[in-house]
C-alpha cells in the first residue's frame, strides 16, 4: 500500500510538474505575443506620427513660399511706388524752375 502512494504521490507530482511547466510555456508565448502586437502598435503610431509631420512640414513650406511671395510683391510695389513718386516730383521740380525763370525774363 505504502507503494501505492507513493506511485500516487509521484504521479501527482509529474502531473502537477508538467501542468507547471506547460502555464509557464504559455505564459512565455503570451507574453511574446503582446510584446509583438505592442511593437506594431508602436511601429503604426510612429509612421501616423512621421506622416502628420510630413504633412505639417509640407504646409510650412508652402506658408515659407506664399510669404516669399508676398513679400517680394510687396517690395517690387514698393520700389514702383518710390520711382513714381521721385519722378513726379522730379517733373514738378522741373516745371517750378521753368516757371521760375519765365517769371524772371
């Protein structure tokens, strides 16, 4: 009887060894899998991430090139504006001296 046991007991024991060994196994493919799962995760959240900042870049640049833009009009306004006004008052001068020296004569 005593064997008996015994043979109960061991058999118990591998049972429970085995079960043991079979949840860590498990456990290790679980554990396997959700890091996989998390490094895609990570890996999508990234490129969501790389094309919001092309994107946000792509509009910086085209906000950098209308400003250009702007600004060359502007100045190329400007400098007309600037030769407009030198020549009018060139010409006023012009016809304040003609004036000047009819008056004279």
């Amino acid at each position: 009887m005593q064997e008996s046991t015994i043979f109960m007991f061991k058999n118990t024991l591998e049972r429970k060894k085995f079960a043991f060994e079979q949840r860590i196994k498990n456990d290790v493919e679980e554990i396997e899998k959700i890091k996989q799962l998390k490094e895609e995760e990570r890996k999508d959240v990234t490129e969501q991430a790389t094309l919001v900042q092309m994107k946000k870049d792509k509009e910086i640049e085209g906000v950098k090139a209308k400003t250009m833009r702007t600004k060359a009009e502007y100045e190329a306004k400007t400098e007309a504006l600037v030769n407009s006004i030198d020549a009018d008052t060139e010409l006023k001068y012009n016809e304040i001296v003609a004036e000047a020296k009819l008056v004279e004569t």
